[in-house]
C-alpha cells in the first residue's frame, strides 16, 4: 500500500489504517525500539502504539505535506525509543549496550538544534552517495551496531567507523555552510 493510500484509509477508517500501517511497517517500529529499549518488551510494546498512534494523529500534517511514511515513522520511534529509554533510566539505573549511550548523546545534541535543523541534516543524508548514505540511516536511524552493519554490508567494521567519521565531518561542514551551528 502507497503512503498516500495508507494515509487517506488513517483519515477514513482509523481501525483499518492502523492495521495495514502496523502490517506494512510495524517489524521497522519494532526494530528501532528493540534497539534502544531491548530489556522490556512492554516498552518495546506501548512504544509502538505510541508511535502508530501518533502516525493516526499526523495524518493529515502528513498528507498536506507530502511526508514520506517510512522516514517519518523510523524518526518517530526513534524519539520514543529514546524518551522511554530516559525515562527509565531516571527510575532505576540501566546498563547502556556498546555505543548506544555514545549515538544517544550525539541523537541529544543534535536534537536540540530543532526541526528545521533536522530535516536539513535528513536532506544532506539523504543526498549522501552509497554506502554512506546507507551507513548514515543504519546507524542514527535504525540505531544499528557497527559490527552489524558491516557485516549486513560486506565492509570491514574499520572502513564503516571510518565512513561513519568522514561522513560526519562532510555532514558538519555542510550544516555549519548552512548556518546551523552546534551549541552543546
């Protein structure tokens, strides 16, 4: 089902829209939670229906402006992944997995720059040339490990951690050309 099929079926039909968005892109949801909030399954679990009810919600922010459904629900879990996972963390202490609490500080001071900030830098990834591009999404978005993404891409983990640098140095430069400066 297209985006703007699923979005018109949220409008109409709420009950039917949340069942094909939580076929079509509920595994994806699923992943991004999991890889933030992995200890909890009931996290994992009203984390996704905070995300597709925000989906429910948006749809007609996101129909009017033409918003891909896919990017916007991966940014979207990821908030949530990261709101829950903070949330938890002042109740009790958790242990972070390797690199997680090092890419939740860079997603915490990126997000402080704003939206319009971040659609700019979703905008320069997106214009990344492959692998990069690819590399960029599976690490900040889906929150991958590097080991996983170089194995998913044939790459050594040294030629993606070296990818992942260059990338964000080019990424950097290109904001700051923008007028987007990081204050942290």
């Amino acid at each position: 089902m297209d985006d703007r099929t699923l979005i018109r079926l949220l409008r109409r039909d709420p009950d039917a829209g949340l069942r094909a968005a939580l076929q079509g892109y509920g595994p994806l949801v699923k992943a991004i939670l999991m890889r933030v909030l992995p200890r909890d399954p009931r996290e994992v679990e009203e984390g996704m229906a905070d995300a597709f009810v925000a989906l429910w919600r948006r749809a007609a922010e996101l129909e009017r402006d033409r918003t891909p459904v896919r990017p916007w629900l991966a940014v979207t879990a990821r908030h949530i992944a990261i709101d829950r996972y903070r949330a938890l963390r002042r109740q009790s202490t958790l242990s972070l997995d390797d690199g997680l609490g090092e890419t939740l500080a860079d997603l915490n001071a990126f997000d402080r720059l704003g939206s319009e900030a971040e659609a700019l830098a979703g905008a320069l990834v997106a214009g990344m040339d492959q692998p990069d591009r690819e590399i960029f999404l599976r690490k900040y978005y889906l929150l991958q490990p590097t080991k996983e993404i170089a194995a998913a891409l044939n790459m050594t983990v040294s030629a993606v951690n070296t990818r992942l640098s260059r990338g964000r140095d080019r990424l950097r430069r290109q904001l700051e050309e923008k007028g987007v400066h990081r204050h942290v």
